[in-house]
C-alpha cells in the first residue's frame, strides 16, 4: 500500500484511548480515515479533524454491514470493545455479545466489502492465563481466567473464518498506558495510581504488589500498527516490551516522579482473577514486522504524568 493518500483506514473503537492515537496518526501519514463508535467510553473530543464518524454499534450487525460498504476500506483497524477485567465479572454476557459477536460482525462486514486487510487487537495480558515460563511466547497455551480474556480468545478465533482475500493481523498487547488513558475504568494502572496520588489517595494494590506486568506506551502501539498498514506480514504478533515491571515499582515511580513522600498504597486481598505475571516475548514482532518498542519505562511514565497533572482541575495540582 505504497500511495499513502490513497490508503482508507477505518478504525472501529477509534474514540476510545488506543483508537484515537491510531486516528491521529493514520492522519497525520495521510491517509484518509473513518472512525466506527458507540461513544460507550469514546469521546468525539479525542479525535483529530479531517476523520469521518459514523456512531454505531458494533454489535448492530446491518448497520456495520452498511457502513464498511459504502466506505470501502483497504484496511479495517478493529478496536472496539469492552476493556475492564473487573467489570467483565459483572457483566460476562455483555462482554460476550461485544467483544465476540461484535467481532463475529466485523469479520462478516469485511469479507462482504472484500477489504484487503483486518488489524484485530487482542490482548496478551488476558488470554494467556497463568504461563509457566517468561516471557511468553505466541505459542504458549492461551487459558484466559476472565470473561474479558475468554472474550478477546474466541475474537481472534473468529478471525479463522476469514478468506484469502483479507490478511488478518492479530496484535496482542500487553498493558497499554500513556496520555489519554482515563482512570475511572478500572484499568491501566498507571492513570489509576497517579489520579489516586493526585487526589491525594492512597492507591490501592490488590496482592502484594509484586505481580509483573509488561507496561508498552501507546506510542509504540501506534508504531506496530502504522508497520502493519504498510508490511505485507500477517499472523499473530505479542506487542509489548519483554521487561517486566511490579506494581510496587510502578507506585514508587510514579509517586517518586509526582514528589509525593506521604502517601502508601493500601494493600487488598488478591483477586483470583489476576495472574502473578505477565511479560510478552516479542521476538516475533522484532524479527518479522521489524518493529521495535522505543518509549524507555521512565520517559513513558513522566509524559503521562505531564498529561494527567494538564488536565486536572486546578484545586488538585498544588
Ligand atoms: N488498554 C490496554 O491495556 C489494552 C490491552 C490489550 C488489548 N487492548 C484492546 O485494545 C482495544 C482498545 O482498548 P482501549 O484501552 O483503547 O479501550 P477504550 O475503552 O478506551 O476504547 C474502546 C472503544 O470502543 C468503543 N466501544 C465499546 N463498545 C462498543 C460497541 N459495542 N460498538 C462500538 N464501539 C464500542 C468505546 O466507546 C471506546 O471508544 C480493545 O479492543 C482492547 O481489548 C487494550
């Protein structure tokens, strides 16, 4: 797809915090975009001029059908769904009709209107499960322990029913963070810890604190998926940063980063939905789609607090 101001990307999902970087990077390489939500949690706020929006849900599979015909993408950019671990205990049947038979639509939709290619997201800190070894490979057991993980697993799985007319790339992120992300979800901890020590309260951990997770800025989620437009690879990619980081790293960076000396989390029983660690081996991506992460864990964590301290009420920032 060489002529990029020919290239059509539609994005669904693309006013959440993932998909409005992507929009206003696929913008800014000139290509032209068309953004699918519901505004569940996206915000029109978050997307830059020149996109096109059609508000829709993913699971209303005429209106999806429709949509991706009269647009006629090259490319369909699937990040759509719902995102909470914890709130998918409380609403399993939800996160199935989303994040499956949405996903099931979207397949269908691209098929019907003969796109080239579908970038699906997954999620390689969900689907995995409890691993024996570190990092984990693509190939390692997937044996997700919430309802979001068995969601985004049986997603990917209805990508299978695609033909040779489309090329599927599956990405399975680990812990996305950076500027943008909103702290009320339930997820990405660190907007979470930096609100709390904003508001001046303890965050609280969950455990012990010394789980590991595989924390990649959102930049370099971006990259990945500017590589996939233009790379004819397709498969399943671990998109992540190989290095593992504990939660209680992360809260001494961050309070360290914010200057707070007064605050401690609070410690709470583990859940059972959480594995103890989770850093994505990403040798497929580096040798394959030759991409590379490149935002280090302490400039990622200060930008982010750059943009959560922006954006705050005044009365906080003191
Ligand atoms: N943030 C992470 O750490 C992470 C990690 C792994 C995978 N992912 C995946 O990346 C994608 C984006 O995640 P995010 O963190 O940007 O979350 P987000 O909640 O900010 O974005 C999701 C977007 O999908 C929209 N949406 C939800 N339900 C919809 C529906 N039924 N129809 C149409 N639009 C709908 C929301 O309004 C929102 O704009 C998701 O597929 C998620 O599973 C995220």
């Amino acid at each position: 797809m060489e002529n990029s101001k020919k290239i059509r990307i539609l994005i669904t999902g693309g006013a959440g915090f993932i998909g409005s970087w992507l929009a206003s990077a696929y913008i800014a390489a000139g290509y032209s975009v068309a953004v699918v939500d519901n505004f569940y949690r996206g915000k029109r706020s978050h997307l830059p001029a020149g996109v096109r929006v059609y508000e829709a849900d993913i699971c209303d599979r005429e209106a999806i059908i429709n949509i991706f015909g009269e647009e006629r993408p090259h490319v369909v950019n699937h990040h759509a769904a719902l995102v909470s671990v914890r709130e998918s205990y409380e609403r399993p049947e939800r996160y199935w009709e989303v994040n499956f038979k949405g996903t099931q639509n979207v397949v269908e939709a691209v098929q019907r209107a003969n796109i080239q290619k579908l970038i699906f997201a997954s999620s390689g800190g969900a689907i995995y499960g409890h691993s024996n070894g570190m990092p984990i490979s693509e190939e390692m057991p997937r044996t997700p322990l919430s309802p979001y993980g068995e969601s985004k697993l049986a997603a990917e799985e209805s990508l299978h029913r695609l033909d040779d007319r489309t090329e599927a790339v599956i990405f399975r992120y680990s812990n996305v963070y950076g500027p943008g992300q909103d702290p009320r979800y339930h997820n990405g901890v660190i907007a979470i810890f930096a609100d709390a020590l904003l508001n001046k309260l303890p965050p609280k951990i969950f455990g012990d604190g010394h789980q590991t997770r595989d924390y990649i800025h959102v930049r370099d989620v971006v990259t990945s998926n500017l590589t996939a437009v233009n790379s004819g690879v397709k498969g399943i990619f671990n998109i992540g940063t190989g290095q593992g980081h504990t939660l209680r790293q992360v809260f001494r960076k961050i309070s360290e980063m914010m200057g707070v000396e007064d605050i401690s989390p609070t410690y709470l029983p583990a859940n059972d939905f959480e594995v103890l660690h989770n850093v994505l081996d990403i040798a497929r991506a580096r040798a394959e789609l030759k991409w590379e992460p490149m935002v280090s864990f302490d400039h990622g964590i200060s930008e982010t607090l750059d943009a959560i301290v922006e954006y705050a009420p005044d009365n906080l920032k003191a």
